[in-house]
C-alpha cells in the first residue's frame, strides 16, 4: 500500500482519513521506530510518534480538536503541528513529521534525523 | 513570587507531582522539596492493581516521572523521610529524625492508607491489601495458579485484584455486602453488567459481610459470614473497602478536617499558608473525597493555581477509569445526580454507554469500552451544551457531531 520513494512516503489517499479521524502507520510501512499517526484535523494533516510519550497508548484513538490530540488513556493533550505536551500528565513532547498532500496522495516526511525515508 | 523561597510537599504521589509541575509551568522559580515516606523515585498507583499485580510492569514501567524530571525542574525529592509535624505558626515542618525545615507554603499531599477489616482476625497474616509497590509485589508472589483468594470488597481495588487473580489461575471469591457495587457512580446497567462479568470470569461472587476470620486446623483462613450458613475458605485473603486519608498531620495542626482536610477551590486548608491535594483532601461542598487519578492531577494544578495566586482553572467533570477482565470502565460525573438515562449500544454486545440527563443536559456518563463516547460526553457535560434524548440514543449518530459548532 505505502509506496517510499525520495519524495516521502504515500500513507493515504485524501479522503481515506475523515476529519477528525487519524490512520495509524505501523513501523513496517515507514522504518520508522515507532508507528506513526497521521491526523486530519480541520482540513489540515498532521503526523505524530503513535505512542504517547506519558504512556502506551496509541495517539491515532485518541480525541482531535483545536490542534491537539487528546491522548485515549489519561488524556495529556499534545499539539499536533509540534508535538509539544499541552497539559499533564504527559511532560515531553512526541516526534513531530510532516505529511505532505500531493496529487491526491498523503504523504509522510519523517522527521529530521529519523527512520528510512529520504 | 520571588518573597515565596520555599514550597515543602509532604507526600511524593501523583497529588504531589503534579503540584511541582504546574508549579514550574506557571514560573515559579524558587525551591520546591517532596518528602516522600516511601523510598525510591515516586510511581503510579493504578498499574499496581493490573500490569504489576499481572507481573507485566517493572518498577521503571510506572514511574511518575523519570528521573531527569527532578533535575530539570529543580525539585528536591527527600525519599524514605517522614514528616512528623506541620508548624503553621512557626512556618515550616519537622521530620521524623527532628530537624526543622523552614517552608513559606506547606502542600499536604499524604494521599490514604488502606481500610483495615474491621472483624476480628481482620489483622491476619493472610490478609493483604493493596496501596503500595510493596503491597502489590508481595501479593503478586502469591498469586499462584490454585490458590484459594478471598477478596472483600467488590469496588473498584477489588474488583481489579479479583479480575487479576482470576486471570492468574486463582479459585477466586469475591464477597461485598452490596449486591451490585458501584451503581451509585454508575448507574445500575453499568454496574449490573461489570459485576455480572465476574461471574462469567469464573469468580464466584457473595453478597455478604465477613464478621470474622479463623484459623482452621489444616492451615488456611476461613471467612465467616453475618447471618449466613455459608463461610469462604481461602488461603489467602485482600482487602479493598477504602482508604482513610491520611489526616494525621492535619489534625495535629489544627486545621478542619471532615472525612479529609476541608480545601477550598485553590486547594486552601483553613490554615492559609497551607494546602491539601489528592486522597487526602476533600472539597468544601462535596459529599465525597474524589479518590481518583484525574483528581490528583487537576487537584494538584489548582493548588498550584492558589498559591500563586492565580485564577483558577475551571474544573471538569469529575473522570475515572478501571480495567477488569480486559475491559476498561470510564465514567464522567456521576450517575446519581441524572433523572433519566440513555443507553446507546447493547449490554449484550459488552461493549455500551449510559448517559445520564438532567434537564435538558448531560450530567453523567458510563461505558464499558466506549472510550470515543466518554470523550465526547465530557466535553458536551463540560460545556453544557443541551441534547435530546433520542439524538443520544441512536448509535448511526456521532457523539462528536453534538459538539460541532
Ligand atoms: C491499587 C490502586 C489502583 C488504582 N487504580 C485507579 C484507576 O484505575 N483509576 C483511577 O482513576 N484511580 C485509581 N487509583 C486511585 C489513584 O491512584 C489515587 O487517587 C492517587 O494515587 C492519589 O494520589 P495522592 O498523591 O493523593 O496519594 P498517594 O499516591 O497515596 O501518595 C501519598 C504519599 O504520601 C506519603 N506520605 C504520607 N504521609 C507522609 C508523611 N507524614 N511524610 C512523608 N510522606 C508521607 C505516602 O507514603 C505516599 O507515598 C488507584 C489506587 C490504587 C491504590
Ligand atoms: S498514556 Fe497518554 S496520557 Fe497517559
């Protein structure tokens, strides 16, 4: 399904994700160490580390709203553009990627220094 | 701030920590001491009765925070101390070995210790309760494939233990004198079909109160129970029936206390140099001390909130969690304070909602792995927004739609 190519990897088609739903990646598909959450809040996608940096809990069900992802366990919210905690329990932020919406295609840029894209 | 040189907190949970944290969040930059009884980087209660007691998490699995948090955020944790008087007057604290430490503000954080049975033979060898790593790791150890476990008390602790001893392969009994716990919070669907689970589990389940515990001669505990033929036979027993806050220190110095030390919105003690968070606490107005999670947390935060002064967060609705047999039961509010409810999905399936109105709004919600639903339900109780039943009902309708503006 995932097609890697230098350019970024395809996650999605646009309308596969509903607004406020996300899709989660699993490492497989990307290399990455982590899956990868791929949001659609708004009109506008973003990318996260699945897995909530307080616990292990998956951030693709949590709740989208305003920007921010509220995690499904314990409910620390984290901002989706940067990945930064926006309240307790959660005090670091999760990795932050870049999804990019080309010829009707997500595509996912991971972030610097990570996994195998590029 | 800068005439404020030193917050103490006497405790290291969940109450605690969260104190500090909203504490540096909102720039306050001078020291901060957590005194902590236990020893060891300060951990999460609520593994201790699922992946611990499981033995799926280690001790660095449920910390509260790592270890770096402490450095970072300038917070001195002062493990294996306890503080054995507060001083209001004389503005600080002294510790169990007698030393004096001075403190402009005092935070309470003591949290509970757990309900004793008060039988005769409550205080067996064989009977366990669970607070602590400790508490969970010895019984953990015992869990073993056959053992015969009694657990007294069908509650949240309870019924966890027993889910988890089941799971373990135990011969589980699980005795409460009310005949479906929890209904109060949650409604009676809810908790009929939580309670109903255990059966189905294998757990046998008494409606009884234990009134005594003896020493059979070929080893093991007997339970025997108030006006009933029938007694439980066990080789080892837990005990979840509550926890008494920790008011001790509170008492000693002066301040109200009324099942907990008596707070105000800031988490203001009727000393006002000191404040109460968490377990131990209990807000003027309500019935009831929130023994929860998300009351730590959002406790901790308000405190912060009123010793700085600040204006306040606004409080939620009131959130738990606990997971049993593989599911997760989530509640917002309380289902006692609805006049009419709504369910949405079928308790057969295993997995539905009861919502519960009050003119016109939402007020309570309960599911059994419903999380999405929870979500939604919080934020329409949260921001008041009126609904109809019959919307409510009807699961081809997102919850989340309500909350479109
Ligand atoms: C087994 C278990 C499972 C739970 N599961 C859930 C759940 O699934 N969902 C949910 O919402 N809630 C759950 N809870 C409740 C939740 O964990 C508590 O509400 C929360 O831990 C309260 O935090 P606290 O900081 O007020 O108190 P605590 O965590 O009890 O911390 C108080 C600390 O203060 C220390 N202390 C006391 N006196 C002194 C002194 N004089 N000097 C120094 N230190 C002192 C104590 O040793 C203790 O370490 C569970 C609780 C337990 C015990
Ligand atoms: S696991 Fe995400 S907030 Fe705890």
């Amino acid at each position: 399904m995932s097609t890697t190519s230098s350019t970024g990897i395809q996650v999605a088609r646009v309308g596969d994700i509903d607004d406020g739903e996300a899709l989660r990646v699993p490492p497989e598909a990307t290399g990455h160490d982590d899956a990868v959450a791929v949001f659609h809040d708004a009109g506008a996608y973003y990318a996260l580390d699945d897995t909530c940096s307080h616990g292990r809990a998956s951030l693709s069900e949590g709740w989208i709203e305003d920007g921010e992802v509220e995690c499904p366990l314990h409910s620390a919210r984290f901002c989706l553009e940067s990945g930064q905690p926006q309240c307790m329990p959660a005090t670091t932020a999760v990795r932050a990627h870049r999804v990019e919406v080309r010829d009707g295609g997500l595509w996912l840029h991971l972030g610097p220094g990570e996994g195998a894209a590029g | 701030m800068s005439s404020r040189r030193r917050i103490a907190v006497v405790g290291a949970g969940l109450a605690a920590v969260s104190v500090c944290d909203a504490l540096r969040a909102q720039g306050y930059d001078g020291e901060l001491v957590l005194f902590s009884a236990e020893s060891g980087l300060p951990y999460d209660r609520p593994p201790l009765s699922k992946d611990v007691l499981l033995g799926k998490a280690r001790r660095e699995d449920v910390l509260l925070r790592p270890e770096q948090w402490y450095t970072e955020r300038l917070v001195t944790l002062r493990e294996a101390t306890v503080v054995r008087a507060v001083r209001p007057h004389e503005g600080g604290l002294e510790l169990a070995d007698g030393t004096a430490v001075d403190a402009d503000r005092v935070v309470l954080a003591t949290g509970g210790t757990p309900r004793a049975l008060p039988v005769p033979g409550g205080d067996d060898p064989a009977v366990h309760v669970l607070r602590t790593w400790e508490d969970s790791v010895r019984l953990r150890e015992r869990l073993l494939p056959g053992t015969r476990v009694a657990v007294v008390g069908a509650g949240l602790i309870g019924a966890e233990t027993a889910a988890v001893a089941v799971a373990r392969g135990c011969r589980v009994t699980l005795v409460d004198p009310v005949a479906v716990p929890l209904a109060g919070v949650v409604g009676d669907t809810v908790a009929g079909a939580l309670h109903g689970r255990h059966t189905t589990e294998g757990i046998d389940v008494i409606t009884g109160g234990v009134c005594r515990l003896e020493h059979p001669p070929g080893g093991g505990v007997v339970l025997r129970l108030a006006g009933q033929c029938r007694s439980v036979q066990a080789d080892l027993v837990v005990v979840g029936i509550g926890i008494r806050p920790a008011t001790g220190l509170a008492e000693a110095a002066g301040l109200h206390v009324d099942d907990g030390v008596v707070v105000g919105p800031g988490q203001h003690t009727s000393h006002p140099n000191i404040f109460a968070v968490g377990d131990v606490a209990r807000r003027s107005g309500h019935r009831v001390r929130h023994e929860h999670w998300e009351a730590a947390l959002r406790g901790g935060e308000a405190a912060a909130h009123g010793i700085l002064g600040r204006p306040l967060p606004e409080p939620g609705a009131s959130w738990f969690w606990s997971d049993r047999h593989g599911s997760r039961l989530e509640a917002v509010g309380t289902m006692a304070d609805a006049e009419r409810t709504v369910l949405r999905g079928t308790p057969d399936s295993g997995a539905f909602t009861v919502l519960g109105l009050r003119d016109g709004r939402l007020v309570a919600a309960a599911a059994i792995d419903r999380g999405p639903d929870i979500r939604a339900a919080r934020r329409i109780v949260d921001r008041g927004i009126p609904v109809d039943a019959a919307r409510l009902a009807d699961e081809s309708a997102d919850l989340r739609a309500l909350l479109k503006r």
